[in-house]
C-alpha cells in the first residue's frame, strides 16, 4: 500500500536547546547520533531539525514503512503501528510525543508491487511502458529518474510520469538497487514496482477548505484504503491501459476472433499497426480524442493492450500478462 512518509513537526527553541544538551550534540547532528544509538531499532527512519524559512523550527521525519516495521504488505490496518512508532521517536527526542497531533504531511509514496520472475519480461514490460502517452493531465513523461537536483536522468529502467503535484512511476526494483549499489532484500526480488507519489503541492492543495474534498494534511487521512486506490484509479489507471499485450500479430487473430463487427475489427488493426510504429499518442494525429477513447474501450472489452508488442524486439514472447489487471482498481 505504502513505501515512504516524509512529515514535520512545529517545536519550540528551548526544546532544540534542550537536545542539544541532553545528547550532547549541535541539532544539525541529530541523524548521525539517531543513527548511532536508534537506527538499529527504527530502520528506514532519518530526521533533521531546522528554522529554515519562517524561522520556524520544525523536526523533520523521512519514513521508509516497510524498514520501520518490517513488513512489505502493509495495510490501512498498520496505521496504529506507525503512529506508535514515530511517538516512541519523539518520546526519546523530547521525552513526550504531544507533537505528534500537529504533524503536518508532506509527501506520501503508494506502492503496488507485481512479481515479474523473468527478468526478459520486466525489461519488455519497461520498453513498452516508454511507449505510453507522453502527457496526462498535467504529468508529462521521463525515462530515467530523479537525481540530487530534481534533475531527470537517462535510466532505461524507470519511467515517470511527473508534475509538481503527483508523480505515476515504474521502475524495476532489482535494478534500482543494482544501480544505487544497495543490497536488494528479498521482497523486492523480480518485483516491478508501480508507485504514485503524492508531494506537497497536492497535499496542500487537498487541505483547502474551499476545496470540495477536503483531505487534512494528516497521515491518518492518507492512509486509508480507499484513498490508496482512488489515487492509483486516478493517477495509473488512464495511463497504464488494460490487456494482455500481444504481438500484432496475434493481437490481430484476437481482434477477427471477437464479436465486433468487421469495421470495427479494421479500425482496431490499424489502430494498433499506428501504436507500434511508434506510441501511444500517434493514432491522435490523425482522430479526435472521442474517437481515440473508443478504440481504448473496444480494445479494452476483448482484453487486448493497446501497445503491441514489437516484432522485433529480441526473445520477445506472442503474448505478455499485464502486471496491472490483478489490482482492484
């Protein structure tokens, strides 16, 4: 359901002064002696403190659930458990944890993970990813990912689709370890993991009273099943289509086999021959956007991809399982 948290917590000067004292270090430290003394006991955690801004001080929090509490399948049932966490956090940072009330959430990272055992599918599955529409909504498309600057980087094992507001990404786990030079754990072996990530323009954008869904920037509200699905129902769902992908070829059996009528049956072949030449988005430069959406539905009703997969493309197979037609949209 979840992988990371990043929230903050307004405290008060003495309170720094106070820490400083007891730990015997300057506040800009804090992480390193968390790390030392805490960090065998709350894996996944890092914290800082600083005035940055208003001049405000605040605790920062960076959660990784699934070290925390080590576990991958979390659910909105875990939320107890967080929360207890990160009060044991602030009890040994401030011996009480009352802060924790006035939290404020700045980013939450939902996940659902699909295990792909053959690593050839999961590098086919990202070529054809690369291939979906290059904009949506206000998200527009990178193959690589995010470095130190928010800079995007070449990396053919990632692909987002990013705004200010929510990023929709898939990347393979295994080699985004690989490639940091991480050790991979073991539930994140074989795994394409499709995430939604929700920053901090959109959480406050939600907390706006004159906003028809009102949503408090509390991790409570974020953690919530329902949440979880509508965020994948409205950030994945339009983007990451429906259907088994097939060769043209057999993508074409499939289509003359179906119950449509035969000028639907033409469309749907040349709308497709269209896809594979080069993506998503090419059958738009010549149909409207109603007309596109209805090839989407027909191709959707008789269990067909719209991305096909290319000829080609080496040891690929005549068809590919869709990651994504498990998950309870």
């Amino acid at each position: 359901m979840i992988h990371t948290i990043k929230l903050f917590f307004p405290i008060e000067y003495y309170e720094v002064t106070d820490l400083q004292k007891r730990f015997n270090i300057y506040y800009r430290h804090l992480n390193d002696y968390f790390a030392d003394h805490y960090g065998g006991r709350f894996k996944g955690v890092t914290i800082h403190i600083s005035n940055k801004g208003n001049g405000q001080w605040k605790l920062y929090m960076f959660i990784d659930a699934i070290l925390l509490l080590g576990k991958s399948d979390l659910t909105e049932d875990d939320y107890p458990l967080i929360e207890q966490e990160i009060k044991n956090i602030l009890w040994i940072l401030f011996r009480h944890f009352s802060h924790f009330k006035h939290h404020i959430l700045q980013r939450i990272d939902y996940r659902y993970d699909v295990i792909v055992k053959e690593k050839h599918h999961r590098e086919l599955l990202l070529h054809l990813y690369q291939k979906l529409t290059k904009s949506h909504r206000y998200q527009k498309k990178y193959i690589g990912k995010l470095d130190a600057e928010g800079v995007f980087q070449k990396y053919e094992t990632t692909v987002y689709h990013s705004s200010k507001s929510v990023q929709a990404v898939v990347y393979s786990k295994e080699e985004e370890r690989m490639f940091k030079k991480e050790e991979i754990q073991e539930y994140e072996k074989n795994v394409l993991r499709f995430e939604v990530r929700i920053l901090q323009d959109h959480i406050n954008y939600m907390a706006r009273q004159d906003k028809g869904n009102f949503r408090p920037k509390k991790l409570i509200e974020y953690m919530k099943e329902e949440v979880y699905r509508g965020y994948f129902r409205k950030y994945m769902s339009p983007i990451y289509h429906p259907g088994e992908f097939y060769k043209l070829d057999e993508a074409r059996k499939c289509i003359r086999n179906s119950s449509l009528s035969d000028s639907n049956k033409n469309k749907l072949i040349v709308f497709l021959k269209q896809v594979s030449s080069h993506s998503i988005d090419t059958p738009l430069k010549s149909m409207t956007k109603a007309t596109f959406r209805n090839r989407l539905e027909m191709l959707s009703q008789i269990g067909i991809n719209p991305i096909p997969i290319p000829k080609n493309y080496p040891k690929a197979p005549t068809t590919l399982s869709n990651p994504l037609d498990n998950f309870l949209w």
